[in-house]
C-alpha cells in the first residue's frame, strides 16, 4: 500500500499483536484498519511506539487536498472530527472503515481523554447539546397532537362506542 498524503510505500508494524502500516520516512501519517485505532486511542493502551514515526522533514503534505483510502482504489475518504472536543481531524474510509492519521493525531488524540467513561461523557453531552432543543419540541408536537386525537375520539364517543374499537386503551382507540 502507498501512503495517501506523500505516496511514499507504507511500512507494516506490528504492535501489541495488531498490524499498522506507517509512513516512515515519508510524511510519518498511520494507518489503522477497522476498529484498529479504538486499541491505540487511550495512553492507558500502550502504542507509545506509534508516537513518534520517523518523517523525512522534506517531505509537505497539502492538508487541503482530499485523500483516496490507500486499501480501497478510487474511494475518497471522509475528513471529520474524531471527537466531540472537536481537536484531531481525521480521515476515514467510507467502504473499509479504515483511518489515516497524519503525524500528531494519535498523540492529540491520546490526550483528549483518560478514561472510556470520560469519552462517553463528553459525548453525551456534545450530543445532548446539538439535539436537544429539537427533541423538546418534537415530544411537545407529538403531545399536543395526541390531545387533539383524544379530543376527536372523544367527540365521537357516541357514534362509535369505546367497547367496540380494539386496543387496550381505557377509551377509544386512542
């Protein structure tokens, strides 16, 4: 495999029994294959070794230019955010779930959290304050049409009594 950022041939490492391949001597990015990288992400995990891949300092990568997965031809990967803090941009492949990493994300990454629970923490409450607002409102929408639903039934509660409709409802079908 050629490395995505500079093309230079990437380098197979094995690291605590999982293979990564790097880009030593090149532009010093990482590789890491689905569900890879979730072994590496914590400095409780170890992969210190993965730190500090040896670059060529000639070596400018173009953080601009879209990146093509290094394992899938032809696919260009998603460039995102791996976290909710929002710090390390990373890129991944949408067909193989494969991420490359280019030199400092890793290290960025490690110390965004200490713990899993810190992660799902911080997580929470990233999304708690993209959609709450929203889920308020659509639960007070939803509300609001179940009491007209239940004002109509009850309009009609003598054309059609409750104990010929269905359900388990005390009232109506509603």
């Amino acid at each position: 495999m050629n490395c995505p950022a500079c093309g230079n041939e990437l380098t197979t490492l094995e690291v605590k029994g999982i293979t990564v391949e790097a880009c030593v001597g090149g532009c010093g990015g990482l590789w890491f294959d689905q569900l890879e990288l979730r072994k590496f992400d914590s400095p409780l995990e170890g992969g210190e070794e993965l730190l500090e891949i040896e670059r060529d300092p000639a070596v400018e990568v173009d953080r601009t230019r879209r990146l093509e997965c290094p394992k899938c031809s032809g696919i260009v990967m998603m460039r995102h955010y791996f976290s909710p803090l929002r710090q390390a941009e990373v890129d991944e492949c949408p067909a193989c779930a494969g991420f490359w990493l280019d030199p400092g994300e890793l290290a960025l990454i490690r110390s965004q959290y200490e713990t899993d629970r810190e992660r799902e923490k911080a997580a929470e409450e990233y999304f708690d304050d993209l959609f709450d607002d929203d889920l308020d409102r659509m639960h007070d929408e939803t509300e609001e049409k179940l009491a007209q639903a239940r004002r109509f039934a009850h309009a009609l509660r003598f054309i059609c009594p409750s104990y010929y409709i269905p359900g388990k409802q005390k009232w109506g079908a509603f």
